[in-house]
C-alpha cells in the first residue's frame, strides 16, 4: 500500500486533483464531502504512523522561534500595513476597530479551524509523506509553496495566490527546521490573524469583510 507509486499517486489525487477539482462547478456538498474524505485519511495515515497528536511537542526551542518570527513578524506587518494605506487606505485596521466582536470571531474561528487543519495537510502530512523523494530540500520547500497556493485557487484572486506562495515558503522553512506542527501552526496563525487586522480581508475575498 505504501509502494513508491502509491504515494506518488495519492499526492497526485490529494494535492493537485482534488485541489483543482473545485475550480469545476459541481455540487458544493459534493466539494466539502470530497475535502473531508481527503483530510480523514490523511489523519488516518498520520496516526497510524505516530506523526501527528493533539499534544505540544517537546523539545522546542521557544527562544529562537520567538526571535526569527518576531524579526519576519515585523518586516510582514510594516509591507503589508503599508500595501493598504497605499491602495485601499479606509480599510486599515477597519474591521477590530468598526466591529472588535466580529474580529475577535475571526481569530477564534480562523486560528482554530482553519490554521490547524491546513498545517496537518500542507506541512505534517506533506513533509512526513513526501521527504524521502526530494533530494534538494529547497525544491521541497518550493514545491510545498506551490501546492499550497494551488490549494487556494478556488478563490480565484491573484493576491490570495501570490500570498499563500510565499507564506508557503515562510511556514515550509520553518517546518523543515523545526519539524514541529505547533509552531509552524502559531506562525500561520500569526500572519494570517495580522491579515485580517491590517484590513486585508477584504481585498482577499474573505467572508464578514464588505462593510470594509
């Protein structure tokens, strides 16, 4: 089951035809249903190989993660609050200061529901599943980048795409070197939350941001 060609053909079908398959207008229940089944399994296979757990890994070195991310933190939060104030200026930080309830909602739901999930796909899963076939680890990371953008075409906006490549680079590295969904889940969650703050949202087509 777990033969070379297997898994080249399970990251065909989990990483790029599934993906794909919800540019094409077909049921929506069909399109959840379709994700679900692909995340269950890929839980079902982690599990089963002891890779992923509900608990804080051990081992993690907090000081220098707390200092890398601080410095990338930083340098995101001053491009990004400035890519706002340039082109859509009424936005900035419109949302946790015209609706604080709405914002604090969306870290919640965001960080918990959609942060954790996608690092258990696109970094756990991928990395434990997909290692042994790169040589190269940058081209690791470079195609982990892709196929996490690919992931959002579904969103159809070239800013999302263009976002989650580089954040795909961003969290890549810091999986590779640290090997540690927690944080890897914490960064995500950091950057994706600043997003929403800054007033991003709605220039990404998320949902709750049009009154901005």
């Amino acid at each position: 089951m777990n033969s070379k060609y297997y898994v080249l053909s399970e990251f065909f079908v989990l990483f790029v035809l599934l993906p794909l398959s919800l540019l094409l207008p077909y049921d929506f229940k069909i399109k959840v249903a379709s994700v679900l089944i692909g995340f269950t399994y890929l839980l079902v296979v982690l599990f089963k190989s002891g890779s992923v757990s509900f608990k804080v890994e051990r081992s993690i070195n907090w000081l220098s993660f707390l200092k890398e991310t601080t410095i990338k933190f930083i340098v995101i939060a001053a491009i990004t609050a400035l890519y706002v104030h340039m082109v859509q200026p009424s936005s900035l930080f419109c949302v946790p200061l015209s609706n604080p309830g709405l914002w604090v909602m969306i870290l919640v739901v965001y960080t918990f529901l959609s942060v954790w999930p996608q690092e258990v796909i696109y970094r756990t899963f991928f990395f434990n599943r997909y290692d042994v076939f790169f040589k190269d680890k940058r081209l690791l990371i470079v195609v982990n980048a892709i196929v996490f953008a690919v992931a959002h075409l579904f969103l159809r906006n070239t800013l999302v795409i263009v976002l989650t490549f580089i954040g795909g680079l961003l969290f890549a590295y810091t999986f590779k070197k640290t090997r540690s969904t927690t944080l890897v889940s914490i960064e995500h969650a950091l950057y994706g939350n600043w997003l929403f703050t800054v007033g991003m949202g709605q220039m990404l087509a998320f949902p709750g941001m049009e009154a901005c």
